[in-house]
C-alpha cells in the first residue's frame, strides 16, 4: 500500500478474530467533510484514492476533490485510479500476452533483464472466444465443438501455456469452463480484496479492469470494474494508473416488482432503452431504490453487463443483504462473507432503502411497468414489444424497398419447405448476459417442456444451439430435469463461451445460405445476447434480435419474426390444436421452484479445479524461456512491429501534413465495424494472406482468434461487410478510393499503397465513432494502417481512450460541425496544426482541408486528449511505449 494517508485513516477491523487492515472513509470525512450521501461507486472511488495518496499521482487535493462532487455533481478533474486486478478473455488476452511478449523481447534486446516484465497487479484470463457452433442439435455436439476448436487453436493454446508459465501474477482458466464474466461474477469476484504487506492483511474494495466491455457485469456484486483497451490493461498490469475524470453519477431508481411472465431480459431492454434516451456516456449508473428489494442479483448482474449497450462506464449495485446471500450461493467461504459485510458497513458501503444518495441526475423506473421485448434488428437500445415484433418487420422491409415482397418465398433445395423474410434461421441460448441468470435459463427449460408435451417442434431451418456461461448452469437443468426437453428441441449444449454473441455462430447449413442469398432475403436471428450489430452475429443474416432465452425456444418454434405470439400460434399440438404462447409459458412460481434445485455444491464442484482444466489441455507442450520462441510459420501468433523503434531518441509531436483520408464514415461506426471479427473471407486481404502461407480456407478460423497476428488482423481492420465508406457511392465492405488514381480498392491496399509514398492518413467520421466492445484491435489496426489522426464528431470513451494508446490523435468537430457541414468528400488533403511539445488536453487545433482544385476549407478542432497522463502517453507514441521507455530509463 503506498499510504501517505495525509488524513490519517488507517485502522483495523477486527472480523470473527481475524485482523485487517485498512484505510477509513469516516475518518477522512472528519476532514474533507460529510460524505454520507455519495454514491456507492463514489466512495469506492474516494477509497482508493485514500489507499493510494502518495502525493504525485495522487494528492489531497485530488481527495478533496472526490469530497466537493456532492456540492457541484460535475468536478473537472483527472484522477489516478488504481484497480486491484485485471481481467481477461482470450481474443483479447492473447495480443495482450503478445504484447507482453514482445515487451519482454525489446527488453532483452536493450541488454536487460526479460523478467521486469510481469503483471504486477493478479490477472486472470478465461478463454472462452474460441469456441465455435460448427456442430449443433445432436448430443455429440459439445463434444464434437470442443475438439475442433482444440484442433483450431493449438498454436494460441501453446502459447497462452508458455505465458502462464513464464510471467508471474498470470492465471489461465482452460477452454470449456465458461465465460470470463460469468467466472467473475461466480467464483472470482469478492467483493472485498484482501492483500498480505508486511505481515499485515489489507482489506479494500474489489476493483478492475476487463479487456471485455461486458467486465461491468460484476458491478451487480458491489464490485467497481469496466471494460478498458487491451492496451490500457496492459498497462494496468505493469502497474500504471487508470487516467480519467471524476465521473457525473446518473441514479437510477427503482420501485414496485415485475409482473407475471416478465423476465430480466425484458427488464434490460427497457433499462438500455431509458438510458440510451437519458444520454449517459462516460457516466457511472447507480441504482437505488426500493424495487432493490425485489431483484435477484442475477437479474442485477444482467442489468450491469450491459452497461456497454447503454453507454455508462458502468452501472453499479452497492452491496447489501442480497449480495451476501449470492455469495454464499456461490461457493464463497464463511470468513469472505463476514467480511465483506462488516468491511462494507463500517465504510458506508452497505445499500439501505432509509439512506439514498445524491446524483448528478435521476430517473425511475417502477418494475410493474415492464413488458416482454426484444430489441433490435441491429441496436441493443431498440427495445421493440413482443407484439409488435411482426408490424415492425414489415416496416423494415419497406425501409429497405422490399415492400412487395412480403409474400416472396424461395424454395430450400433438397428440402421440403421454402425461406420467407423475417424466418428464424439462428435461435441461440447463449452469452453471459441471460446464462449467468437461473430464472430465465429456467424458463427456458420449463417451456421447452410444456412445448414438447404438447408435441411442439423446432422448425428444420432453424439452427439452434446452447452455450451457457458456466458449467453450473448445465448442472442445475439436468438437476431440475429439463435438460431433456432442451435438447429435444435442437438445444443440445455446443460449448462453454460466447458463441452466436461474438459472430461465433459457425456456418449455416448450405442449402440454407444458399437460398438466403439467392432471394436476398432479410432472414431473423433470436439470442439471448447483448450485441446485435449489422454483420455480426451471422454474414447472411441481416436481422438480429435480443430476447429472453424463453423467447428464443419460443421463436425458435415459431420459426419466423413476422408474427405477433401474443395472439398468433406458435404450432399445432398433436390433436391438430393451435398452441399459444401463454399456453406453454412457465409461471413465476413454477420458476421459483426449478430455480430452488441451484445450491452451493453445484458452484464448489464445478470451480474446485477450475485452473486445471481437461487431459487435452493438460498435455499441450509448453514452451521453455522467459521470451517467446516466436515460430516464422505461425498464422496465429507473431512479433509485432509496435516496439522496434524503442531504442531511438523519443521525437515530440509534430503537425501533420497533406495527409491523404483513407476514409470517410457516417454515425454509429461500431468497433465491430472496425476490427476484425467473425469469419475470415477467401477473397478479401486477409484470406490471400492466409491462402499465400498454405492455410486452407476450411482451416482460416476467425478472426478473433488470430488476433495474435498483426499480418492478418491490420489487413481486416476496416473490412466490416456492412461498412460504408462515403468516398464511394452504394458499396459496402472495406473498401476506398486511392485518391492519386481515383481507383477503387480495398482500404488495406490503398493504406500499404499510401506508406510506400510516405504519405500520412487521416480517417474523417460522424457521432459516436467506436461504438461497442472494447477492442484493442480497431486502434491496432488504425495505426498499423499509417492513420495518424481520426477526425470525428464524437467518440465512444473506449475506444478514443484506444487510439491514444496506440499513438493515434483523436480529434472532435466542433458542435454542430462535421464532413457534411464543411462540404468535405474525401478528396481532399488534410493538414492539422498546432501539435509540438506543448500540446496541451483539450487544445483547439488548426485544420486545412484542401480540395484538388485548391480551394482550402479552414476549421478548428478539438484535440480529445483529456488527461495530462493520456497526453504523456501519446507523446510517447503510445501507453505501452511510455511504460517501457520509463521501465528501462529506470534500470
């Protein structure tokens, strides 16, 4: 603990006979005034502030500071927040261990000692993007999944062994035991951190940092954590402060409890759709309230998860009797539980209804007012009523000019049924968001039941599938007895992970893509996911909606998004009798009484050996050596570039000059839109490179799970299918115009055209540029495609926080202002002035847009650098450069 403690708050908690150490919140408040009444996340915040005073990067006045915010609810001020751990999945782990990797080369290369390269705060990484839904609805299927996705991934598992083994401070938790969120919240998250320095035990609240967006899922156990860049969690690890501001804390209320037949999932959508409304980006959500009382912590858990969706930094539920009575559910042990509620009390952290806190803003939300919902075709936020599912299809066809096709079907070759718009080829139970919550897992067994005693059946173009996020969950349905009914249905488990959510959702069959395509038709997919962006879940699939997992079996019969299942059959019984709905659906209490069979042995079983993993896992060969033997012929883990200039003197900032624009993009360009993800095309710049290293097409994997590879992932980087760049008229995917020539070609080859002529890049965008998960990849790729500055009119706080750490200058329209506003089309050439070593956060720069007639378009742009950490960083060439120069100017 670093602990100048200038207000003299460390004391001692003396819990069931055991000691701790720690750094008291009402002690400081005799110093820096009342404190009672800031939020939870707040003084989690104000906490660690205290622990880590050291008079530099934390100071009092950055304590007094957190003490001010409940008199003006908005402070302007950069903190350092130190999280005590890190986690980890595997598409984004891997470049990380890359990363490390490489470090360790670079230091090594520069005559030091590999071993200053280690984790310095615990990391956990849960690999679980890996798996694919190449097999499903047959019982061998998970068996059948597991083993193609060892065969896929040998090279990341062997070197995510030999990094396991080589740094310190670095667990893996092996493939098929879950979803890296789900583990957290069920086995590694505690709430309360314990540390052993100086033969003394130090207790503070549980803290993190995710390489996943969806890290805010453990908020719902009163644990502080949000998604960050692979790249800032790099540094994290190796001991650098989180850089940001004092955040504005939105409240959200909450009263009354859900009605009948209302599920968590029904109750997100409606939360996602509130706050997308309310406008809460880079904010902290805290919920309160009384209807509290009535929420599980897995329905808390499936509100936070998703924080991503609804734009908050996060969404936090402070601890209280609920969350002891989960951990104790869970596994936790007696002596974790006693402390966390002792610890949380004495430190104002424990949720009362008699004691609210103040926000910066409100809204409220009663229970009873939720209705069932699904949300997309292609936003979480739009949430849509079950009931208007049908109506609100037909109108997306006419949006898209297919208003005389509603009746248009195209016959399945080899099949006896035809393909229609709006028809469900994809029903998937899967992601952390709903799979971590037994009520509606099962509800979802439950109906499956009722619909299989009434002699209901999937429909034969619907692909289903299963794929919980924790073994638990497949303990407590074969418990419960409803396994059976799920698979008898096609929802056999395919795998512990992500799947369908992450674009894993493997190939549909051929006749049916086939016909798809054939027809262009605008086919459904239904999953209980938290993303639904345009080319995400499926290629072929234009149409995606997030439900319930009951609403997914439901669909799944139906076969079809054109329909109105309040009122419409799903299918005839087996008298010939229309089947409703609410014929088959579970009631509240028959859930109630499925959900009793989860108990705390499930939980100890399933996490007892959790590091350990399978025989097959177990046998992989582990490298030897503190660097990386990086193998020539590896298409999946190779060397990066990012380092190899660490030995020259470090240059200051200078403008950028005549640069080229290598795109132009509209609103809402998601990092989906940016990084590479899901399937990897034959014909596009990453399949040639695969092909022209002697990788067949049937063995190109994902592109998440090359991610370790900076050969394939630059070149997918922009080659989004549904993208739209506004250099080119009516075409999609990654592609440009190579402005010397007028020629069309793809983004990658025009970039590597554009570095061979020295010629530096800009990338001009709309409002909320990068959007989505916290992918490393789009700033990775941004800059290995020479992209010196995107010029945008607002930026998603991930991935801005990204660019910079990757040494990519963020720049921000001013209001009002934008490519259309400014007449710019592309064509021009781009000069940005102003950047030196003086270059101060938030500092309005000079552009020059200049046409190929000459004529010159002058504006101001704001430089969103808005830390002096993130500025340090950026001159550095980036936040891994910086703390590598600093590590080896130290020795």
């Amino acid at each position: 603990m670093s602990g100048k403690d200038s207000l003299n708050t460390l004391s001692t908690l003396d819990v069931n006979g055991n000691s701790y150490e720690y750094y008291s919140l009402p002690k400081a408040a005799k110093e820096l005034g009342n404190i009672d009444k800031l939020p939870a996340s707040m003084k989690v915040l104000l906490e660690n502030l205290l622990r880590n005073e050291d008079g530099d990067t934390v100071t009092r006045d950055d304590l007094s500071a957190m003490a001010d915010w409940l008199k003006e609810r908005k402070i302007d001020r950069e903190i350092q927040y130190r999280p005590a751990r890190v986690l980890m999945q595997d598409f984004t782990g891997v470049p990380g261990i890359v990363d490390l990797a490489a470090m360790r080369d670079a230091v090594s290369n520069a005559g030091q000692n590999p071993d200053l390269i280690n984790p310095l705060s615990p990391v956990d990484l849960v690999i679980d993007h890996s798996v694919m839904v190449d097999k499903y609805a047959s019982p061998q299927a998970f068996k059948e999944n597991v083993r193609i996705e060892m065969e896929r991934n040998k090279e990341r598992y062997e070197f995510l062994r030999w990094g396991q083994k080589a740094f310190e401070n670095f667990r893996v938790v092996p493939p098929g035991t879950g979803i890296c969120h789900q583990v957290n919240l069920e086995y590694l998250g505690k709430s309360v951190w314990t540390k052993e320095e100086n033969g003394k035990t130090f207790a503070y609240p549980d803290t993190l940092v995710g390489t996943d967006s969806h890290t805010t899922m453990i908020n719902a156990l009163g644990v502080l954590g949000w998604g960050v860049g692979g790249i800032e969690a790099e540094a994290a690890m190796l001991g650098q402060p989180v850089s940001m501001l004092i955040p504005e804390v939105v409240g959200f209320r909450m009263t009354g409890k859900l009605n009948e037949g209302v599920t968590a999932t029904d109750l997100v959508l409606t939360v996602t759709q509130m706050l997308r409304e309310k406008g809460v980006v880079g904010k902290f959500v805290e919920f309160y309230g009384p209807g509290l009382d009535n929420l599980p912590l897995a329905d808390r858990a499936t509100i936070s998860n998703m924080s991503p969706e609804y734009g908050a930094t996060c969404g936090f539920f402070p601890v209280d009797e609920e969350t002891i009575n989960y951990m104790r559910l869970s596994g936790r042990d007696e002596e974790t539980l006693a402390l966390v509620e002792a610890y949380c009390k004495e430190q104002g952290l424990w949720r009362t209804n008699d004691n609210e806190p103040e926000f910066t803003d409100t809204l409220e939300l009663d229970l009873s007012e939720v209705r069932a919902s699904l949300a997309g075709p292609k936003r979480p936020q739009d949430r849509v009523n079950m009931e208007q599912l049908g109506s609100n299809f037909d109108l997306i066809l006419e949006t898209n000019g297919k208003a005389n096709e509603k009746d248009k079907s195209v016959p399945v070759k080899g099949q006896d049924f035809e393909l229609s718009h709006g028809d469900v080829v994809i029903a998937a139970i899967t992601s952390c968001t709903n799979t971590s919550n037994p009520s509606v897992l099962m509800a979802a067994g439950l109906l499956a039941k009722k619909a299989v005693e009434k002699g209901l059946i999937r429909q034969p173009w619907v692909k289903s599938s299963f794929a919980p996020g924790s073994k638990v969950v497949t303990d407590y349905l074969a418990k419960a007895g409803l396994t059976p009914y799920l698979d008898e249905l096609g929802f056999h488990l395919v795998g512990y992970g992500c799947t369908t959510c992450i674009g894993n959702s493997g190939p549909l069959d051929d006749e049916i893509s086939d016909a798809i395509n054939e027809g262009d038709l605008t086919v459904s997919s239904v999953l209980s996911g938290n993303r639904n962006f345009e080319g995400r879940v499926h290629p072929d699939v234009k149409a995606n909606w997030l439900a319930s997992p009951p609403l997914v079996v439901a669909y799944a019969l139906a076969g079809t998004t054109r329909t109105d299942l309040s009122k419409d059959p799903l299918g005839k019984d087996k008298d010939g009798n229309d089947v409703m709905l609410k014929d088959i659906w579970p009631s509240s209490s028959e859930i109630a009484e499925a959900v009793k069979t989860v108990d705390n042995e499930m939980f100890r079983k399933e996490y007892g050996e959790v590091f350990k993993g399978d025989e097959e896992w177990r046998s992989i060969k582990v490298a030897e050596g503190k660097t990386y033997d990086w193998q020539d012929d590896s298409t999946y883990v190779k060397n990066p570039p990012f380092f190899d200039d660490i030995n020259e003197p470090l240059a200051d900032p200078s403008d950028i000059e005549d640069a080229n624009v290598l795109a132009v993009f509209a609103d809402s360009i998601t990092t989906d839109h940016i990084s590479p993800a899901g399937s990897i095309k034959p014909d596009s710049p990453a399949g040639h490179y695969l092909q022209e290293n002697g990788v067949e097409v049937k063995d190109f994997n994902s592109f998440g799970s090359r991610r370790g590879n900076h050969e394939v992932m630059m070149r997918g980087t922009f080659g989004n299918i549904r993208i739209k760049n506004q250099m080119l008229d009516d075409v999609e995917g990654g592609f440009t115009k190579y402005i010397p020539t007028g020629e069309q070609m793809s983004i990658y080859d025009a970039a590597m055209k554009y570095i061979e002529n020295d010629t530096p890049l800009v990338v001009l965008a709309g409002k909320e540029y990068g959007t989505g998960s916290s992918r490393d990849w789009a700033a990775k790729g941004t800059r290995l495609l020479g992209v010196k500055a995107v010029i945008a009119e607002s930026y998603e706080r991930i991935h801005r926080s990204n660019l910079i750490g990757m040494g990519v200058l963020p720049l921000q329209f001013e209001d009002g202002q934008g490519v259309e506003a400014h007449g710019l089309t592309g064509d021009e050439t781009i000069s940005v002035k102003g950047l030196n070593k003086d270059l101060k956060p938030g500092q309005m720069l000079d552009v020059v847009a200049k046409g190929k007639d000459g004529k010159e378009v002058k504006f101001q742009a704001k430089c969103r650098i808005d830390t002096s950490n993130e500025m340090k960083y950026y001159k550095s060439g980036g936040i891994l450069h910086y703390v590598l120069r600093q590590m080896l100017e130290s020795k």
